[in-house]
C-alpha cells in the first residue's frame, strides 16, 4: 500500500504527516505540483529484469503513457539484489538529484521509497507496483528501494533523449528515513 510521510527539512525525524489514502496523498502532492496516480500494469513485470526486455514486453502501455502524458523517451531502471550485496545504480539512486526535463516515475514492480525536496518539505512517498507520480523540471529527489532492493521503475522524459540527473547541493537524503525506516 503507497503511503506518504512528510517532513520538515530540519525536523527529519518528525513527520508532520502520515497519509495512506490514495486521495489523500494525490491532493497532498498536488498542492506542490506534483500529480500521484494509480494505473494498473497491463503486463505482469518481474523486477531485475534487464531493462530492454522490459522496454519490449510493455511496448503498448510505454506508447500510451508517452503520448498521454506528452512526454518524449523512456528508460526503465530494473534491479533485484536479494543478497544485499548493493550496487551501483542503487548507490546512485539515493543520493539527491535532479534534472530539467519534467519527468514521471511509473512502478512496474516492487516498491521503494520516492523522497521529494520540495521547498522546505520533504514529501517520502512509498511507492509500488502501479503507482505514477509526474515531477515537475527540476524538482530535487532522490529513491531508495533498501538494503534489498527489488523494482522495476519506467521513467518518462519530456526531452527527446534521457537527461543527466544532477546533484543536489547539500543533500538532504542521508537525514530523512529510508525504504528499511519505514
């Protein structure tokens, strides 16, 4: 079940809010300009997959979601470390970052923890299988799917060509809760 924390940055260990409704966290996150939605997979998706299978089994849903939304690539992060051995791309993925093409998140498969660095606020968002959450240019976040992690997540750009996801100065990640927190 997503469910929604919300913290102010210099309290990370006092969320002033705890939402698990889906209404409830879509309204939260949109009078910050970000738009949550629920949308089931129309193909089953096995986290760890390599990504360009992924990108060929969900061709049809990948199409409508860019032409709906408007966007213009695609890219699929894909990974499942049962031994928790860590890797790179989760390494990467915790740290804050952010890039200037609007951009949506879809989760294909298992669960991690979206933080948004909104303002003062910072929004941490557990998402799963089906969740899309649509982030407008620039908006600082960062992803942590744990000590094990398991997803699959397509992301959407409304550039023509993935972008560079730039560091956050000062990032905030290192304080506020994780996946294994939650």
């Amino acid at each position: 079940m997503s469910c929604l924390t919300v913290y102010h940055q210099s309290a990370p260990a006092h969320p002033n809010k705890l939402l698990s409704h889906a209404e409830d966290i879509a309204s939260t996150l949109a009078a910050v300009g970000v738009q949550f939605s629920q949308v089931p997979l129309q193909q089953p998706v096995i986290a760890g997959t390599a990504s360009a299978e992924l990108m060929t089994a969900n061709h049809a849903q990948i199409n409508q979601l860019l032409t709906a939304h408007g966007y213009a690539s695609a890219e699929i992060l894909s990974l499942c470390d049962e031994r928790g051995e860590g890797s790179e791309l989760a390494r990467a993925l915790r740290q804050e970052q952010a890039c200037q093409p609007a951009h949506l998140h879809y989760y294909l498969a298992g669960r991690g923890l979206l933080a948004l660095h909104i303002g003062e606020y910072v929004y941490g968002l557990l998402c799963e299988k089906g969740d899309l959450v649509q982030l407008s240019a620039g908006t600082a976040h960062w992803f942590d799917a744990g000590e094990y992690p398991r997803f699959a997540v397509l992301r959407l750009f409304d550039s023509a060509q993935v972008p560079v996801f730039s560091p956050v100065e000062g990032d905030f990640a290192a304080a506020f809760a994780g996946l294994d927190d939650c």
